[in-house]
C-alpha cells in the first residue's frame, strides 16, 4: 500500500480494493497498430520494432504488432512484413490484424499464430470501411477465420461502432449482440467490443454486456476497446469491470489520436488504466515505469506531448517529485 | 435519446441510466475561482465577470466567484472587491471563498451570502498551506465560521488531500472524517472532499464515503472535488455517483492547470462530466454547448487550448461532424 510520497519513491495511488471487481485483467495493447494506425507520422519500421518490443519487455501480456492491409489503406503500417522478422521469436505470437484472405496469407506466410478481424456493428461503417453489408462482411471474413484455424491460429474479432455510429447515431445493443454473436459463430475466440467514437457511457456499457450476457456470452469471451474522445474511456473501464470483464484493449501513451487536433479520438492509455488497476488492487503484470519511459519516448519520436494523463504527470518529472 | 448524429444535430451520447444511481447531481463551478487561481495567466476582471456571468447563464446552479484571500498569495485573485459589483444582483449569491476573518470582513462588506473555508486533512498541508497545525487551522476558522453564520451566510468547508498528500503519502480515510466532523461541528453546512493531487481511486473513494456514513455523515452532507492529473476524476465520480453523492465541484474547461505542464493538476472539467450525467440520464440543468463555447473563449483568453476532452472534441467541430 503506498502513495505519492516525498521519499524518492514513485508516486503511486494507494490501493484500496472495491467489491466485486476481477482480481486480475489483461491488458492488450494496441499502440502499435490502433495506435501508429491513427498518427499521422509515419513511424520507421527500426522505431516500430523497438516499440514493441519494449512494450513486452514491460509485461504486457499481449501485444498486437501490426496489420496486413493493403498499404493504400494504412500507408502507416505499410512495413508489416518486414517488421515481424525484426520481432524475434516472440513476434509471431504478435497478433496481427487481417482484413482478409489476402492478409491473412501474408500472415500465414510469416508463421504468425494469432491474427484479429475488424467488423462492423453498423451496415454504414461497414458499408463506407469495407465497401460491404453487414452481411457481406460476415461472409467475407467466414473463409478468412476457417482457414486460420484450420492453421492452428487463435482468431479474435473487433466489432467497431458498439455504442454509437457517426451516420447512424445510436446504435442498439440488440445489434451488437447478433453482429457479435455471428463472429464468435465462425470461430472467434474472443470479441473486442469498440467504442470507436468514444460516445459510451457506463450505464450504456452495463446494458450492452448485460445483453450479451442474456445472449449466452459471457464476460469470459468479451474484451472492452475504449476510446477517450469525451474523456470517458475510464469510466466505462470501471463500469466494465464491475459487469466483470478481464480484458480490457489500451494504448501506450493514448497513441491513436492526436489530443490537440479538432476531433481526439485516441485509445484509451495503458499508463491510466495500469494506475486504476494499480489503485484497486487488481493485477495485471505491467510495469508502469517502463511503459510510461516507453511513452516519452515514442512522444519523442512522433515529435508531439503524449494525450495521457499519467504520462504527463509522471514522464517529464522526477519521479520523486509531488505530482 | 439521442446520439452522434449525421442530420445536423448537436453529438450526444445515448441516455441509458445505470441502477442505483441519483437522479439528479448539482454542479458546483470553481473555474473562475479553483480553476483562474491556478493558471499563470492573470485575467482581466472584466473577463472574469464575463465568465462567471456566462455560466451562470449556462445553468449552473452555482458559481464560486472568487477568493477573498490575501492578493501576495493569490495574485490572479486580487481584484475580487471589483469582480463581486460587476456580477450585478446575482452576485452576492455566488459563493467565495475566505480563508480568516479579515476575508470574512471583506466578504461581510460586500453582503456576500455564501462562503467557503479552506482546510487540510493533513497535518503537512495545514502547515505549508495555512502556517498552522490541524488543530490550529480549526482554531482559526471557528470564529470566521461563527460569524459568519451569526450574519445569515452559509459555510461550505473544503477538506483537501483527502486521498493522498504530496509529503505524507497516502492519508487514512479515519483521518479525512475526523477533520471532516468538526469543520460540520462548526457549523459548515457541506463538506467538498478534495483530491487535491488527483491520486484518488474508484475503491478509495467508495471507502472514504462509507467511513463518512459510519460516522453518521451522510452523502447530503457531502460533495466530491476531483483533479484529473492522473485521468481518474471521471472514474472517480462514477464511483461516488454509486454511493449516493450528489454535489460535483467541476471546472468548465478544466481549467485550474495546464495539460502541457509536467505535472498537470487540473480540475474535473464540468463538460465532461456533464457529458457522462447525460448519458446516464441524471439531470443537472445545464447547457452543455452553451459551457463548451465559454470555454473554448476562455481558452482563447489564456492562450491555450482547454484541457477538457468534451471541449478538443466539440469546441472546433462542427457540431453536426462525426467526432
């Protein structure tokens, strides 16, 4: 139990446990792909490459590396195949994220062992993403999932706009749960539930996995993606844990928006969430430290503050100073 | 029940209530007077009463105006005998704050109607801050409060650090709800439980709170004070929203402490709260643009852009964009 303090010690929330709450969670980060996907610099592969690897280095227990798609698409992650070799033996169990069969044989062809799929709540966001229907995109990914499993592969599944679609505005939980539950129908292992507008609130939050639940899915086979756009990502965080979700998608350093454009539409930050987890006594494996020396120095790199509270506080300053 | 919209109206997040929760908090403002202390920038005082005059338009139900403190301490205050005139027959409504009776004097002067005092949880802060000991600072606010309610005002007491202090490490929630009870006993007639250095936790603030109604305090006595330095004030408060607190102290724009500083020690900022109120439908009655626009003018009045997510978001956009 400690706190922030004047003895040359790390400042740190005193932890005080609230009931009910998972004892332990896994965070899986983003930066790398969701993150440097969304910053308009692009990053070197030798940059990349360290990024990574430090971000296991500090026990994030899962690390998504980058994405196969078409670099007209994401000319930022345009590098993929040449920065997974640079990983080392830990970077094939690096997921990577496929769009389809395409990417997945470029995966396949680097001995990757876990890739995710991005799909859509929302017939617009899959229309204007994907150019398909909510339809289409199931279809396509059905080839996609069957083959990388039938290879062994561990499959996870995104589904974007869970809580409110720039075109469609609200968006009801009843069709998240069928959108989802067709994903998980075709071999997913895990679905990562994303509030990609940042719009959810935690009663919104509440009644979206109570929905899934009442659906037959369980908190065991959903991870949460918050995005910070309204400054809400940790309050859904909270509300999230205490419907009893363990996994929960962050970004070192907020990576994924940037913080003084119009419209900040990052992740939420690893280093804010880890200092939640760290005040309620929920484990999680992450050295905030190293992460948060991570951070600076991709702020560094990208030539911009990171958006992250905890960053801010802690990165510039001594580490033994009153916040 | 609305949300992010294509069709020209205003972003919102979708209304979905979680159980258990209030149904209507009050907003107590402390930009013009915890947030303007706080920045470097000295705004003019015809600025000032601009800002308090348009938040109170924005419906916030109450607007802490200034600080009758000694100017050699809180230079950016010093005009607050012009300011009080300027805010027309409203502003002796609005509450400032005092810290000894030569403030109370100025306040009395002025036909002020509502006061607030200042204390330390910890015996460091009391020290650093006041130049008294815990019982000192006790001593001195027992005549000011006396008098002040023999002349009809009411009392708010502030209690800071009451979740962690910078020289004492983390503080024992016994601690916070001994100083608590005897700044009532004196005749205060709310407690604002502060976090001055953002350290606070969900689990910590749920303990503090039943410490207080294990002493016979109950939530209608109590209000929460939230600084975001480490991103933990929303999550916070969603926290002290599930054990019944109804009085938020929030900052509009969150001013009160520059997010590109080192160590960011800003306040709450009231739009993002009320952001999250309106998607858990609990009623505040305030104007959500109408802040965000006096805000981003007030951002324009300090020369950089407000920390708050709602405002980054909403402030520069269109309103009918996608965030």
């Amino acid at each position: 139990m400690s706190s922030t303090s004047h003895d040359g010690s790390r400042p740190l929330p005193m932890t005080v446990p609230a009931q009910g709450l998972p004892t332990s969670v896994t965070i899986y980060e983003v930066g790398p792909r969701d993150g440097l996907q969304n910053e308009k610099t692009i990053v070197p592969v030798e940059v990349k490459a360290e990024f990574v690897a430090r971000l296991l280095s500090a026990g994030l227990p899962v690390v998504e590396a980058t994405s196969f798609v078409h670099p007209k698409w994401v000319p930022q992650l345009a590098d993929a195949a040449e920065l997974i070799p640079m990983l080392g033996s830990g970077g094939r169990a690096c997921p990577v994220l496929v769009p389809n069969e395409r990417g997945l044989d470029r995966a396949l062809e680097l001995g990757m062992e876990r890739i995710a799929i991005f799909g859509s709540a929302t017939e617009t966001f899959a229309q204007k993403n994907l150019n398909r229907s909510l339809d289409g995109q199931l279809e396509m990914f059905e080839p996609t999932v069957a083959r990388a499993l039938e290879a062994g592969m561990d499959v996870r599944a995104y589904v974007s706009m869970c809580f409110g679609d720039p075109w469609e505005g609200a968006v009801p939980v009843e069709q998240v749960v069928t959108v989802g539950k067709r994903l998980l129908d075709l071999g997913a292992s895990q679905l990562s539930l994303g509030d990609t507008i940042g719009v959810a609130t935690p009663g919104h939050v509440t009644a979206l996995l109570e929905a899934f639940g009442d659906a037959g899915i369980g908190c065991d086979r959903l991870a949460m993606h918050f995005h910070d756009t309204y400054g809400q990502a940790l309050a859904n965080t909270y509300s999230a844990l205490r419907s009893g979700v363990t996994t929960y998608d962050a970004s070192a350093g907020g990576l994924g928006g940037c913080p003084y454009a119009k419209s900040a539409t990052g992740n939420l930050a690893t280093e804010d969430l880890v200092w939640m987890l760290d005040g309620l006594g929920i484990d999680h494996g992450v050295d905030l430290g190293a992460v948060v020396e991570t951070s600076v120095w991709m702020a560094g790199e990208l030539g911009r503050p990171s958006p992250s509270a905890v960053v801010r506080a802690l990165g510039g300053a001594p580490l033994d100073s009153p916040a």
